[in-house]
C-alpha cells in the first residue's frame, strides 16, 4: 500500500513538472529550428543565435533590462531597508499607516500604477526614457523589499542596537556590524525579488519607457506579433543563465559548509568575516552586470562617433514602425551614411502606438495604418510634408497615393500596402467553392473546423460586409445588426480558430484548410508552401496602407524627411519588401519582384488588385469602432 502511494505522489510530482517545464523546453528545441517554423522542427541550426546577437534592438534590450534591473535593485534594497529599520523604531500609529500605504502598490494591479506614473510624468512634461524607466522600476521594487524585510526585524531584540552602543559600538557600527547582519536573510530576499520583479517586467516599463529605451519584455512583446525564432534564441539564453545561477546558488553553500565543518570557529567571528567578502561580492558581480549591459548597448548601437553638429539639427533620429516590419540592415545603412543614430522602437498595434503617443513620447517618424492617420490629423498629431524635401517622391507606385485618409497625400507617404483575402489550400479544397462563394465560404459546413479567422473586429466585419453586398464604413445600424447575424452565422457553421499573426506558421504548416490573412502574409506563406493558392472575392474586401508621417512634436523635421527620402530609394526598397513580404510603394521594385527570377515571381498574394471599385480603405470612426468592438466580443464568447 505504501508503496503505491509512493508511486502515485512521484507520478503526480511528475506531472506537475511536466505541466511547468515542457513549455519552457518547447521554446529551446525551437530555438535550434532551421527554419522558422515554430511547430515544424526541419533541421538544426544555430542562426537564431546568430542573427540575435547581431541584431543591435535585441542588444540593446538585453544591456537596458541588466543595468535597470541592478540599478532599481540596488536603490530599492538600500531604500527598503533605511525605511524598515526607521519603521522598526517609529510609533505603531505611523508604522502601521506607513506599512499599508506600502502594501497599496502590491495589491492594486500593475496597470493602474503604470498609468499613474506615466500620467504623473506627463503632467510634469518629463521626457520618458532611461531615467523614467529607471524610477519607476525603483518606485515599485521598494515596497517587496520593506515587506521582505519587516519580518526580520521584527524578530530582533529591541534592545540589540542600545547594546552594541554599550559596549563602545558607534551608531554605524551598531548598524553595520550588529543589525544588519541580522536581517541579512531578508535583505538578500528582498533583493532578489526586486530583481526578479524588475527584470521581468512589461506592463510598468510599457507604460514609463520612451524612445529608443526597450527591455527585454517590450520588445518581445512587440516582435511577437509575427514569426521571430529569434525571440526563442533569446528565451535559451535566459533558461540558461537563470539555470546556471540557481545552481551556483544551491551549490556554493553546502561547499561552504563542509569547509566550515571541517574548520570549526566561533559562530559570530564567522558571521562579522563572511559579511564582507559577501557584500564585496554582490557589488562586485553587480557592477559586472551593469559593464555587461552597457557592453551590449555600447556594443550594438552602431556608428557612435556621431557629430553633435549634424547638419539636419540633430543627430538622433526615433522610429517608430510595426514589429518585424523594416529589413535587417536598412537602418544601419542610414546612420552610416548620415552620421546620426537611429532609436528604433516597435508597437503591436496603431492603438498601441497612439496610447504612446498620447503619454507624451516623442517620435520623429510613425509607420501607422491608414484609419489611425486619418484620427492624427484630425487631432492635430502629425505635420505636413514638404515635399521639396522628399526627392525620390516619383519612385511611389500612384495607386497608392491620395487615398480617402488622405486624400492628397500632405502628410503621409506609403510605405507597404496590400489586401485581405482568403487563404486556401488547393489540394483540401475546391477552388470552384472559393471563387463562386468568396467569403461565403465561410459558411460553408463542409469545412467546419479547417478555417483560421484574424481576430480583429475590423476585419472580420469587414467580411461580413462585403458577403452581404455593403460598405465596410456602414454606420447604418441595421446593416451592422445583419453582418452581427452573419459572423454568428460563420461561428455556429465552420467553427473558426481566431488567430492573430500565428496563423502564418499554422497555415505554412497544414494545420487548417482556409485562413483570412493579409496578402503580404500570403505572399510568404505561397512562396514556402506551393499547396497553398490566394483568392481575393468578387465582393470586395480591404485596400489597406500603411504609411510613414511625421508627428507634430518631432524634433527632427528635416532628419525625418531624409530618412522618408531614404525608404523611397529603389535599392532600400529592394531591401525592405524582400525581408518583409508586403507590396513595395516603390513602382519599379514592384516590377523587379514579380518580374522573371524575383523573390514574388508569379506569387498571385505579392502584388495584388488595385483600383477595384469594390474594395475600400478602413475610415476613422470611433464610435463604429466601439460598436463592432463590443460585438465581436459577443462572437467569439459564444
């Protein structure tokens, strides 16, 4: 009996581990993946490690989040703990009031203290960055060390620091050589929480960092969003190091024990002696940490002998584009022909970035999506063009300029553009279902459980739209109710996964039959998988743009426009449409892709239908927006 018990609890034990780790262990076998694919291992590689370490955004995250880790943790711990022996000796009233202000930010979700600090830096027209980041990090790593702590203390004998004063003992030495090294345990605690807290977080560095400033988790937050096996290269990384510490950590004292074993002294000698090769050794490996960290900014932030007198008025240029969304060397090409340095950061989302936006930080460039530039200049958040300024302007292919969220193209210039259409895999399913139904297909019960959706409301009412014959601008409410009817319609009959950006690597791999995807995607997707075919329905569907505009507190005016003038030469064009996918808005690259031996040669999903008086452009209208929002909640909680 017993031992089955015992077989049973050690099943379970495993279980559990499994439940923990195998995600962890996924995430490093796909980091030695040949290819992309995150489900599909092809072969082993190492050039995810590769490409990392020379991609300078992932560098410089990883040198940001060390140096703000041990920077916020060595101030938190040194503040925490003045703060918990001051406490110790204050009156009940003032501890116990100070101790449950203390506890407010542990207990009050991450968000409402972000927005707290990024309102506050706001109002005081603080520049977010570096030292916002650093404060706020600082600011919420102090109350776990005053809670790790207090307990310690309280644990003391009252009459501990008079003693030492006693016996000769300056008030410093009371503290250093008698107090401390009593609570030492919860400091060290402490420390390490602040540490884990700060190294780990996203939603307070999402909301107090700025320009050019990511750690670790915003940038794979924002990377995310599409195939980067990168990411999972770094993830090993992380795995590996987090390992060999744990290790050192449970290793390193049962050596000194047994050495202490062997050499038996008094207990408090060996207590006062091993504080200071301890403390040494912490400022030691922390003041190695930050080197790292600056080594790995310093290292990856390109051309850093950037004249001060840059004929453009600065000399620090900040992007802010989609992740995933620029080729890998197009921006060292610019610093190094114009001397200045790029602080390239990356949102998820055009909501995301106008959150941004609106918090006060301060871009030169955007890359947002045609709806979201209709809302900035009706907000007065971008500028003008000069377009004196902007020499390569003939290079633009024509059908994408002038569009309705623009309508003569003053503030924005293109930068990719596509449609949304229908992915299919030609072998599964009948072409003939496709074109004669479009997006009816999705209604269609024969593929139930074969169809990917995007999860957007704006995109999936868009299908809804166009398969009963309106605009995808409707406002008319009784249209909106029918295409509501119609997407539940979708839900009961195929039974949709709704994705976002994994449905390229589900799709390349087979998992389903029929997608709705961006035709970028389905460019990449129909040149590494010859069973897949492109369709865009006889209904219409979305013309979308995503274009590059200038925002109204840019301090880099005339830097901006070179840089806009410099993605608008053919070779970058090249360049960046090859490494990314999407239509080029730069005519004869458009030309060279699809031409005989391009990267898109007869690719159906690369260069798509243009003029079609079906198709439209996604119009700024929030209170639209709000309503299809809230129904496509209904639609997918069903």
């Amino acid at each position: 009996m017993k031992k089955t018990k015992t077989f049973f609890s050690r099943f379970y034990l495993l279980i559990v581990l499994a439940f923990f780790y195998l995600p962890i262990l996924y995430v490093v076998f796909f980091s030695f993946n040949e290819s992309k694919s995150l489900t599909n291992f092809t072969g082993f590689s190492l050039q995810w490690y590769e490409r990392m370490f020379s991609d300078r955004t992932m560098m410089e995250a990883i040198g940001y989040t060390v140096i703000i880790a041990v920077i916020a943790t060595i101030v938190s711990t040194v503040i925490g703990t003045i703060t918990a022996i001051g406490l110790s000796k204050s009156k009940r009233i003032l501890r116990d009031v100070v101790l449950q202000i203390n506890d407010l930010p542990m207990l009050n979700p991450d968000i409402v203290t972000a927005i707290g600090l990024m309102l506050l830096f706001t109002s005081l027209n603080v520049k977010t960055g570096f030292w916002t980041l650093l404060l706020a990090h600082i600011i919420f790593c102090i109350p776990y060390v005053i809670l790790s702590i207090m307990p310690k203390i309280r644990q003391l004998d009252n009459n501990l620091a008079e003693a030492a004063l006693d016996l000769g003992a300056t008030p410093w030495q009371a503290l250093t050589q008698v107090i401390v090294p009593q609570i030492m345990p919860g400091i060290v605690s402490g420390a390490l929480i602040a540490f884990t807290m700060s190294f780990d977080d996203f939603v307070i560095s999402f909301f107090t960092t700025g320009p050019g400033v990511n750690n670790i988790s915003t940038l794979v937050y924002a990377q995310s969003k599409r195939i980067n096996p990168s990411i999972n290269a770094l993830s090993a990384m992380i795995v590996l190091v987090v390992t060999v510490v744990l290790i050192l950590v449970n290793v390193v004292p049962l050596i000194r024990e047994k050495r202490a074993a062997k050499r038996p002294i008094d207990a408090e000698m060996k207590t006062r002696k091993s504080m200071v090769p301890m403390v040494a050794g912490i400022t030691a490996a922390a003041l190695a940490v930050c080197l790292f960290g600056y080594q790995m900014i310093s290292q990856s932030s390109g051309n850093s002998e950037v004249d001060p007198m840059s004929l453009y008025g600065c000399n620090v240029l900040n992007v802010y584009n989609a992740g995933e969304y620029i080729g890998e060397d197009v921006n060292s090409k610019f610093e190094e022909e114009y001397n200045v340095r790029i602080n390239y950061s990356m949102f998820a989302s055009n909501e995301e970035m106008y959150t941004k936006l609106m918090g006060g930080s301060q871009y030169d460039v955007l890359v947002p999506s045609d709806y979201m530039i209709e809302r900035l200049i009706d907000e007065d958040l971008i500028q003008p063009l000069d377009k004196a300024r902007i020499t390569n302007w003939d290079n633009l292919y024509e059908a994408t300029l002038n569009q309705a969220f623009d309508p003569s193209s003053d503030y924005s210039v293109p930068y990719f553009w596509g449609t949304v259409g229908i992915l299919y895999n030609h072998n599964n399913v009948d072409p003939s279902d496709v074109e004669s139904q479009g997006y009816n297909i999705l209604h269609n019960e024969k593929y139930k459980g074969k169809v990917f959706v995007y999860d957007s409301e704006r995109d999936s009412f868009m299908m809804a739209f166009k398969a009963l014959g309106y605009s995808m601008n409707t406002e008319n409410e009784a249209e909106i109710q029918e295409a509501y009817q119609w997407l539940l319609e979708m839900d009961e009959k195929v039974s949709p996964a709704y994705v976002t950006d994994e449905v390229i690597d589900a799709m390349l791999n087979g998992e389903r039959d029929i997608a709705v995807v961006y035709s970028g995607d389905a460019a990449y997707i129909l040149s590494e998988n010859e069973e897949m075919s492109f369709y865009m329905p006889e209904s219409g569907t979305n013309f979308w743009v995503d274009a590059m505009v200038i925002p109204s507190n840019s301090e880099c005016y005339e830097l901006a426009h070179e840089y806009i003038n410099f993605m608008l030469r053919e070779d970058i064009a090249y360049e960046n449409s090859s490494f990314v996918g999407y239509a080029s808005n730069v005519e004869s690259v458009l030309e060279q892709m699809t031409a005989e031996g391009g990267d898109f040669e007869d690719n159906e999903a690369y260069l798509v239908r243009v003029g079609y008086e079906k198709d439209e452009v996604f119009r700024h209208n929030e209170k639209l927006k709000k309503t299809l929002s809230d129904l496509w909640i209904k639609v997918k909680n069903r």
